[in-house]
C-alpha cells in the first residue's frame, strides 16, 4: 500500500509540500500545455489524470499551502512502486522563479524521500543532464539491453475518450 502520508518542507519563503489537494492544477496545466517541450498541447483532462494516477506529487509554493496563503511556481511527479521503480516527469519552475535554486532543491527533496532514496530512478530531458547529475542520474549503461514502448498520443486520448486539438 502506498504512504498516502504528505510531507512538507521550508526554506527561505518557499514551501514545498506533496499534499496532491494543494496543487493548482490549471498552473500546471497552462505550463505544460503552453511552455514545455514535452507536453506541448496535452489536453486538460490527461494534466488531471497524470496527478491523479502518480505516486507523489511535488508543489512549490511561494507562501504556506497548508495557510491558504501560496503560489504554485513548480511542480514534479513521481510514478514508483516505491521500492525498485520511479519514474521522474514534469518538472518545471515557472520562468518567473528560475535562478534561485529552487529545482536543485527540489530535487534535493525528491531523492531523499525514504521511500525513494534507494529506488532505479529513470527520467527523459533535452536540456537539464548538469542537474540530474547532481543528484546521482546518470546515462543509461548497456542501452542495449533496455526496451521502451514509444509514447502512442492518439492511442491515450482515445483511451480517455477525448479528441485531440
């Protein structure tokens, strides 16, 4: 059974929390559909259901989300069984906050989580391999022996039976 307990963290203003409740789901939205390269054009309904259906949900808020009184300016997800699995996706800073070391922090938190600290961490990015680094990803060894499913959009909208834009 996965820990439905949430878990929050404060520095300098900021807040980072996984309560999924606290999220602004159309920031998140907007982001990926209007600014990432990854998710360009995803529809409304896929943003919802991809938070709804991962493990945790990483909010960074300038403020207190637990106060009512917070902005979500970044956000990550994490799919895992929690014990040899994750995967890490969507994560983002909006524009406005970048520069501040708020992603190292965030992945500072994402990988010390007890439950993941130890966990196959895998993820895809164009642009951001010196901060993964960082934190312990490294390119895949024996590429040759790992297999993926391409990613099929029209085979997700019609499972959700949405049209795409």
């Amino acid at each position: 059974m996965i820990n439905k307990e949430t878990m929050q963290w404060k520095r300098e203003g900021f807040t980072i929390s996984t309560n999924k409740s606290y999220l602004d789901t159309e920031t998140i939205y907007q982001f990926l559909t209007t600014e990432s390269y990854w998710a360009k054009g995803i529809a409304k309904e896929l943003v919802i259901a991809s938070i709804d259906n991962s493990t945790l949900c990483y909010g960074i808020y300038i403020g207190d989300p637990s106060n009512g009184d917070a902005k979500l300016i970044g956000f990550a997800r994490v799919v895992s069984d929690l014990v040899r699995f994750a995967w890490l996706g969507d994560v983002f800073i909006l524009p406005d906050y970048r520069g501040r070391g708020l992603s190292k922090w965030l992945m500072e938190v994402i990988v010390e989580h007890p439950k993941l600290r130890g966990t196959s961490f895998n993820l895809g990015t164009d642009d951001a391999h010196s901060l993964y680094e960082k934190f312990g990803f490294k390119p895949i060894d024996k590429i040759e022996k790992r297999l993926a499913r391409p990613l099929n959009w029209e085979d997700i909208y019609s499972g959700y039976q949405l049209t795409k834009n």
